[in-house]
C-alpha cells in the first residue's frame, strides 16, 4: 500500500490554479489584438493554467491534477450561475453601471457550454497524454511530455470551445483559422515557458521528495 504523504504545496498550487481560472472567467468576454491574432484576453491565461496541469500530474500524479480540475470545472459553473443570478437582479435607482455589467458578465449560454466543454476535455486529456508519456519515456524528456501534451490538450480544448460556441455563428473559414490561430498560439506559450516549468518541477520534485509515476492508476476522469 502506497504511503500517505503531506505534501507542503499541493494545496497552494491548486489553489492558485482555481484562482487563476476565476480570473480566466472574468476577462474571457475582452477580445484583444496580438500580432495577426485575434482573440480572448483568457487565451493568454488559458496556457498557463495547462502548466499547472502540467506540474501536478508530473509531481504528484494523475490523481491530483484530476482533482483539480475538478475544482476548476466546478469554479467555472458556480461562477457561470453566480453571474447570471445577479444580472438578472433589478438594478438599484441611480445605478448607472447596470448595462456595463450585464455586457461583461452576462454570457451566452452556448460560450458558456463552450468553455465547460473545453476546460473538461482540454484539461483531461493534457493531464492523461502527460501521465502516459511520462511512462513511455520513464521520466525523462519533460519537454517532450508538457510540449505534446499541450498539443493533444489544447487541440481539444479549443475545438471544443469554438465549435460549440461559435458555429454558424461566425463564418466557417474564419471558424477554422480562429481554431488554428488559438491552438498555435497556446502551444506556442508553452513552448516559451518550457524553461520556467522545468525550474518548478524541479524545485517540487526535491522539496516534496517527490517524482510520481502513474503505474496503477484509474484514468477514468469521474472516479476519484
């Protein structure tokens, strides 16, 4: 039987993966221009919460990043309802900033489902290629683990998220180059911060005294 281990940063890594994804919700609704890209502001941020990703399932294993993103699944709905309730409360007399709010806050359903889609799928299937990877290459080659699992992760994730969301909605050769466009420039982020997650994996896996291979482990998503 495995030991039961208390680990020092597990709790704050997923905390701040939660957080980062509570702010994820909130500027997903501002389309910025980056170069010849168009796109979400949370697209910027979305990567990043892929590292994380990354380093749970690397350090800690399958298992803790499946339960984080299940805490991340679970954010993104009750913050999707919160928003929702409070749009439609009737806004108090002398309150100017009610239609500003509404315009932020109040999301179509369908890039709602869009973004429940794509953070379930996305995130599962970075942190499964990751574990599996991890086995294949008996842990060495990190690159080659967080790199392809981001590629395999973010394809699905951002599929998911245009196509639910925006189909017939925008036109579908612009559907198909804000897919790639997304896709490329997320690996693309993970690519640069290839080196700094090296340095946290590294850091973890000696203050943790750990280096987690997933072995025996159950990668059904909905069981615990």
């Amino acid at each position: 039987m495995r030991r039961v281990t208390a680990y020092k940063y597990l709790e704050l890594i997923i905390l701040l993966d939660v957080a980062l994804m509570g702010i994820v919700n909130v500027i997903s609704g501002k389309i910025i221009q980056v170069s010849i890209f168009t796109l979400s502001a949370a697209s910027l941020l979305i990567p990043i919460t892929y590292i994380f990703g990354d380093v749970l399932t690397e350090v800690y294993g399958y298992k803790q990043a499946r339960r984080a993103t299940w805490f991340l699944f679970s954010i993104t709905v009750l913050s999707a309802i919160i928003y929702q309730l409070v749009v439609f409360l009737p806004a108090a007399p002398g309150f100017e900033a009610n239609e500003a709010y509404s315009l932020v806050l109040g999301q179509v359903p369908r890039i709602v489902i869009g973004g429940w889609a794509a953070l379930f799928t996305g995130q599962f299937a970075n942190d499964f290629i990751l574990a599996k990877l991890k086995l294949l290459t008996n842990g060495k080659y990190l690159w080659v683990r967080t790199i392809g699992s981001t590629i395999v992760g973010q394809f699905f994730d951002t599929t998911s998220f245009y196509i639910i969301a925006l189909a017939n909605v925008i036109p579908t050769g612009l559907l198909i180059r804000a897919i790639l466009s997304g896709w490329f420039l997320k690996v693309f982020i993970e690519i640069v911060m290839t080196p700094v997650t090296y340095y946290v994996v590294g850091k973890l896996k000696k203050s943790e005294k750990e280096d987690y291979f997933d072995k025996n482990t159950n990668f059904n998503p909905f069981t615990r």
